[in-house]
C-alpha cells in the first residue's frame, strides 16, 4: 500500500507538470476568459448605450471584421498549420506581419471612405468607426503575436497576456457612466487597451525572441508559399458569420441591427459550450483515428458518437431554454430597450441545436485528416449564405436573414452527415 501510494505521489505531479496537458490548459483557459470577457463587455455596454449605438457598434464590428479577414490573407490559419515545417519561421512570421500591417492600413482607410461617401452615417459614424475599427485591427495584430508565441511554445506569456487584457478591459466598461457618450468612452478605452496590449506584446517578442518590427528588413520569403486555401477558408468563415449582419446595414440601416443584433449576439454566445468542447475533443479524436485506420480499433467510432450525442443533447437543451425564456433572457443580458429582438430570438432559437450538431460532426472530418473536405463544404456554404441573405433581406428584410442562417446550417449539416457516416465506416 506504501508502495502504491508512493507511485502515485510520483506520477500525479508527473502529470500535471507535463508540458502538453500545461501548455493545453493554459490555450484553452487563456482564450477562453479572453473571448468571454469581449463578449460580456459588449452585454454590459449594450444596457449603457441606445439602442441607435448599440445597432451602430453591431454594424461597424461587422463590418471591420470582414476587412480585417480580407486584410489577414490566412496569415495566422496558415502560421499555425505550416510554421514548423520551415526553420526560418520567425523570419517569415516577420515578412507575413508586415504586408499585414500594410494591407490593413490600406482596408481601414478604405472602409472608413466608403463610410464617409457611401454608407449612411447614421448606421456608420465616422469618429465611432474610427476608434472601434481602430481597435480591431490592434486586436487583430495582437491575435498575430499569440500566433507565434503559440508556435514557439510560450503559452504561458500569452495566457497572463490575455488574462490582464481581460480584467482591464472588463472593469474599466464598468466605470463608464450610462448614456451621454458612453459609446464614445468605450471606444476610446478599447482602442487604447488594444494598442498598450499590442506594444506589450512586442515587447516581450525582442525580449525572448530578439524579434524587432522596427529594423525588419523585407525579405521574399512568403512569395513562395501555398496561402490561398487558408485565406479563402478565413474569408468562408467570416461572411458565413458577418454577411447577414453587413447586408442588414447596407438594406435595412441601423434600425434593422438595433432589433437584430441582440439576437444574433445571444445565438453567438451560446456557442462557447460547443466550442469548447470541440477544441477537448479534437485531439482525442485525432489520436484515436491512425489506431482506427490500422489497427481497427473502435474507440475513434464510440468517441465521435460520444461527442456527437453530447453536442446534440446540449443543442437541444438550448434550443429549449431560448424558447421558453427568451423574454427573461433579452431583459436579463440587454434590457427591456431591446424587447423588439424577442420574436427574431424566437425565430433563431433553432440555429444552436443545428450548429451544435455541426461542431460535433466537423470534428469527425477534421480530426481524420479530411480538413480539405470540410473547408470545401464550408465554402460552399458561405457562398449560399452570401447569395440567399443578398436575395432575401432586400425582399423580406430580417425574417430573410434567418431563413439564409437555418438553409446555410442545415446545407452544412448534410454534406457533414454524409461524410461523417462515411469516415465512421472506415470509408474516408
């Protein structure tokens, strides 16, 4: 017994001191806090603005979010995937970093000329777009640091990072007055915190690095990579999640995000459940298939059903929760100055149950080494998500944006069933 609680005394910290299961912990804790706490502050500023501000700051993020997709070319997608395949990677981060930086300039002031020419200032203020778009992009630079300290292995620098973006962040939204110019004030502390994170993290890259922006010299080390299919997947992703919200500025106005982006932002936050477990998952699953395909083991096929009926069971339950208490919900997370969104809340009330579905099947694909399967659905997908919303919000306004959302989801739920069933039967 002596013995055998000695081993266990040994192996139990062995355990928790590896690196792997670490520098895991720290990735998904880290990212975790950093995308709740963005999406808490945003429920937290919507109760202290209008809800004219609150349909600007819905359209302005999405906005932004799709330049700043079409600026990032795949750059981080592909630096996570392939970096380890070349030892110059630093150098080539550097070189990739710097037409980033260019390429979102030219975007932003872009954007911010089809604001001030094009697009209606009431739905796109240009000091707003300004400030909000400002601090973005510094986050989009910032989510380029965490790229490569996540390929160099430095987790832990990244976790206290997002960890002290976070409490910042989060307690500076609640001394911001309500009404006045509380939007104004938000946008200033955001794109403040997002340039101080974005110099820190610089910081620490010449620290442990001797990585320096400054003296970079240009090199042609990324002309001679293969980064189109991670950028056309970016762009996949971001116009499957950003189109309908952009279309409803551009047809409908501000008045049409006012009512539907507390709805659309309550679907989106309840995808943190499901995402996270995807991310838990996906390297069991990737561990078991190569013992699946030969070895024919079965416990890749019971942990992708185990996943999957979780997921669904999950989906489900929030499916029923949003139906039965989306009054309380839409009070509780905005206020009663959003009670328009219930019945589009009632109407997206069934995108969880699908999406959940959809994220347990997509780690079926991916995990068996069929990543180019699923970004091609995905592309498809996004392109009848674009076309429908384009069609349908000009015709029958947001009730056309949900349609597109539920056809676009259960486009995605077949092609994932179809080969889902197929890489369970051990034919990939």
């Amino acid at each position: 017994m002596k013995n055998y609680l000695e081993n266990i005394s040994e192996v139990v910290p062995r355990i928790i001191r590896s690196s792997k299961i670490r520098n895991t912990l720290y990735s998904l804790l880290g990212l975790f806090v950093f995308q709740f706490t963005n999406a808490l502050v945003i429920l937290i500023i919507a109760r202290k603005i209008t809800v004219l501000e609150y349909g600007q700051l819905v359209s302005i993020k999405a906005f932004v979010n799709i330049l700043i997709v079409l600026a990032n070319f795949g750059f981080d997608s592909w630096f996570l995937a392939r970096a380890n395949f070349f030892e110059n990677y630093k150098f080539i981060w550097l070189d990739l970093f710097s037409k980033k930086i260019k390429l979102l300039i030219i975007f932003f002031l872009s954007g911010l000329l089809f604001t001030y020419f094009l697009f209606d200032n009431q739905t796109y203020p240009e000091i707003i777009f300004f400030l909000l778009g400002g601090s973005l992009i510094f986050d989009s630079l910032l989510q380029s640091i965490f790229t490569l300290q996540r390929v160099v292995g430095k987790f832990v620098s990244i976790f206290y990072l997002q960890i002290s973006y976070s409490i910042i962040l989060f307690i500076t939204v609640l001394l911001i007055p309500k009404y006045g110019n509380s939007l104004l004030i938000f946008c200033l502390i955001k794109v403040l915190i997002s340039i101080l994170s974005v110099f820190f993290g610089f910081y620490r890259l010449n620290k442990e690095h001797g990585i320096k922006i400054i003296n970079y010299k240009k090199n042609s080390l990324s002309k001679k990579l293969n980064i189109w299919t991670f950028y056309i997947a970016d762009i996949s992703a971001v116009f499957y999640e950003r189109i309908d919200i952009f279309l409803i500025s551009i047809f409908i106005g501000v008045s049409g995000n006012e009512i539907y982006g507390p709805a659309i932002s309550i679907i989106f936050f309840s995808f943190f459940l499901p995402n996270a477990i995807y991310y838990v998952v996906l390297p069991l699953l990737s561990t078991n298939y190569k013992n699946y395909i030969n070895l024919k083991n079965n416990s890749f096929i019971k942990i992708a059903l185990t996943q999957l009926t979780i997921q669904f069971f999950f989906g489900i339950l929030v499916y029923i929760f949003i139906k039965l208490f989306t009054q309380p919900i839409i009070i509780i997370l905005f206020g009663s100055k959003y009670v328009e969104s219930l019945t589009i809340l009632q109407n997206l009330a069934i995108i969880p149950m699908i999406k959940y579905l959809n994220f347990g099947l997509g780690a079926i694909i991916t995990s068996s080494n069929n990543q180019k399967i699923r970004t091609n659905i995905m592309i498809s997908s996004a392109v009848i998500n674009f076309l429908l919303n384009l069609l349908l919000i000009r015709i029958i306004g947001i009730q056309g944006a949900i349609i597109s959302y539920i056809i676009s989801e259960l486009f995605l739920m077949s092609f994932y069933t179809y080969y889902s069933v197929k890489i369970l039967r051990n034919k990939p």
